[in-house]
C-alpha cells in the first residue's frame, strides 16, 4: 500500500477502536502498534484483550490492509458508529423584554438570593441523540430514546423537533464531546428505566412466582425427608446432611434464576443531529451565604421557553434549584436531600 493509504487506515482504526473504549498505541513511522480491548469489544472482534496491529497480512493480529479481511472484521464496529449531522440556523427570533419576571415564574431558587442581569444574543450548539435501548433479560425489550443536550449547560432540554428545515444550512464543527455523549447516554438510561417500567414489573412478578416454585418444591423435599425419618430409624447425621443439601441446591438454583433474570442494559447511538441556533443568554448572580457564583440560563426560541438548570451532582435538569455553600454549583432537591 501507497504510505498515504496507510496513515488514513491507521488513523481510521485508531479512531475507531478508542471510540469503543480501547487503548491504542501506534506510531506514524512504525510497521505494527498495540490496542487494549475492552471485553465487550474483544467479544465483538473475536480476538484476545491485546491486540496487535500491522499493515501487513497476518494471523497474528489485525491486518489493517484494504487486500485482507479488514473492513469485514471490523464492520460490526462501524454499524453501532452513529450517524452525524451538523447543521445551522442563521437567525431566530429572540425575546426583548426583560426576562426578570420569566426567570422569576420559571425557577424556585430555594436557598439563595438570585439577581437577573441583562440579557444577551448568544449562539449555542445542541446535541440530538437518538439511541437504539435494549433490555435484555428472561425476556426482551426495546425502543429508540432521542435525548437533547445544551452543550453549554449540559441540561437535557425539550427535543427540538419543530424547527423549519428551509432554514437549516450544513456547518462543520469541532469533534463530539465525550462529556456530552456521557450526559447524553445518562440521560437516555433515565428514559429507558422509566418507559419499561411496566415490562420491568412484569418481569418481576415473574422472578418471584419462580422463586416460589423453587421454594416450594425444595420445603417438599425436606418435608418429605422429615417425613421418612419418623418412618424409620435413620442416623441423625445422614438427616442433617440431607437438610444441608436440599438448602445448597435451593440456594444454587435461586442464584441461577437471579441470573437468568438479571436486567442488562445496552444503548446504541444511532444519529445524532448537532444544531447550532442563536438563544438568549440571561446571566444570573447567585448569593448564597458569603459566596456568589454567575450562571446562565437560556431562552430558547425553538420552544420558546427558559431552559432549565443541570444539576452538578447527578445532571439531572431542574427548576428548582438549591446551591452549594462555597462553589455555589446548583444541585436538584433529590440531591440536596
């Protein structure tokens, strides 16, 4: 291969593997490089936790070599690679008025002194991810999660669905965020608990009707045991021994049927729409005891409503905001708690 085609495979590959969490080690001027796996990825690729790769073909390794097995190797890693869109739109209507009443009806500031300064035009990217959600258990679910994140605030906000494509001009941007992406994902976690609420309950019901089933049928056994033994003159130690058994087995299949019925979630980011829009920009000062702390909250003219805050502690997005003594971060009531 020509060195050119070589150093876009090599950094292609690179890219790729640490975009599903592995270390990679690979010089520009050397023949083969080293990646650590993650176990899921190793599983993925059928190769061992280290792997070695090199331009060459080999056994011994990936071959990144357009003339091996390569993209086929590697394309289960490029369908989960989600799909990006950048866009932009130029101009939107924003608010005049003073925003010292919308803040006031929109938030509950529950143990500081909140002064409104001056608004101002602003321009902030928005991320749009949509996730393919799995619960896999006894039984399967799944769904498509869209989550939207201010990427200045990292608040979750409303999905942005209603703006007029007409306006939309393609833009190029810096590389994903990896605290977006983990926010994004965190908050889609949130979604899925919540929307299979009923399939999780179901499966619960179901857990506990087996674990029944086990008990009773194990009680059986050992009332049968007991049974035996007023029957005949059966040693004491055989009978203990009997008991002891029947309670191991009782307890190695209910640990089986946890297991069965263990709750694993898997989010696969599907697309992903990142769209920069002017907002208005409303600094606020926050007092609170002898500190104070600037924010910003934002109008957004999509929805035409304020934003709401992200908590520092969990990232959750609230309305009702307590903040911490010395830094003055906004924390949910759940967390201040």
């Amino acid at each position: 291969m020509k060195p050119v085609i070589q150093n876009r495979l090599r950094d292609f590959t690179c890219r790729l593997l640490e975009r599903r969490g592995a270390l990679v080690e690979w010089n520009e001027d050397a023949e083969d490089g080293l990646a650590m796996l993650t176990p899921e990825l190793a599983e993925t690729l059928r190769e061992f936790d280290i792997l070695r790769l090199l331009y060459e073909p080999s056994d011994k390794g990936l071959s990144v070599n357009l003339a091996t097995d390569f993209l086929e190797k590697v394309s289960p890693l490029l369908q989960v690679e989600p799909q990006i869109g950048c866009f932009k739109i130029p101009e939107l209507y924003l608010k005049k008025s003073p925003m010292d009443e919308p803040i006031t009806r929109a938030f509950t500031w529950q143990n500081a002194k909140v002064k409104v300064l001056a608004s101002q035009p602003s321009r902030v990217e928005y991320e749009m991810w949509y996730f393919q959600a799995a619960l896999d258990s006894e039984d399967h679910w799944e769904d498509v999660v869209a989550i939207a994140i201010n990427t200045k605030s990292l608040a979750e906000v409303p999905f942005l669905d209603g703006f007029n494509l007409d306006n939309l001009t393609e833009y190029s941007t810096a590389p994903l965020s990896a605290s977006v992406y983990q926010q994004a994902s965190k908050r889609a976690q949130d979604h899925v608990w919540r929307r299979a609420a009923t399939f999780i309950a179901r499966l619960e019901q179901r857990l506990e009707r087996d674990r029944k089933r086990l008990r009773d049928y194990y009680h059986a056994l050992l009332r049968e045991s007991k049974t035996a033994r007023l029957h005949h003159d059966e040693d004491e130690e055989k009978r203990k021994a009997k008991r002891t058994a029947v309670e191991l087995e009782l307890r190695r299949k209910l640990t089986e049927l946890d297991d069965r019925y263990q709750m694993r979630l898997k989010l696969s980011p599907v697309i992903v729409i990142r769209l920069d829009l002017p907002v208005l920009a409303v600094p606020c000062e926050v007092f609170r005891k002898q500190a104070r702390r600037t924010h910003t909250v934002f109008w957004n003219p999509l929805t035409k409503t304020l934003e709401p805050m992200c908590c520092s502690a969990c990232g959750r997005s609230s309305f009702s905001v307590f903040f911490t003594d010395n830094k003055v971060n906004p924390v949910c009531p759940a967390c201040w708690k």
